[in-house]
C-alpha cells in the first residue's frame, strides 16, 4: 500500500501547484476498509455484508448529488 499512498501524494503535491483551489481525494480501498473494521470490533464473518452497505451508501450519495446539480 506504500506506493497507493505516495501516488496519493503525489497527486496532492500536483494539485495544490496547480493552485485549483480547494479539492478532495476520494479513496476506496477494501484493505483499509476492512483494517477500520477490524478496529473496530466488527467481526470478521459480518465485514463484507457491511462493506457492501457502504459501498451502496457512497453510489446512493453520488446519485443524491447529481439529482441535485451539485458537485
């Protein structure tokens, strides 16, 4: 996950030259999620039911934003 995170960085660093102002980096990454609810306490049999709850959550959210004209 290293070079995830320095590709992340470097995006970032590329951004804020850029002087686009204010942005956000969206990371969807089932590792990570998975280490939060580890955590957590949420135990490991009920991880992918409620991973794919967020997932719905997130693409609901997006569907909710482009209904609405926003961003």
């Amino acid at each position: 996950m290293v070079p995830d995170a320095e590709i992340l960085c470097i995006l970032c660093e590329a951004l804020t030259a850029l002087d686009i102002g204010e942005y956000t980096v969206k990371v969807n990454h089932r590792k990570i999620l998975d280490g939060i609810f580890e955590l957590a306490g949420v135990p490991a049999h009920k991880t992918r039911a409620i991973s794919s709850s967020v997932d719905k959550l997130d693409k609901a959210s997006l569907r909710y934003d482009e209904n609405n004209g926003t961003d």
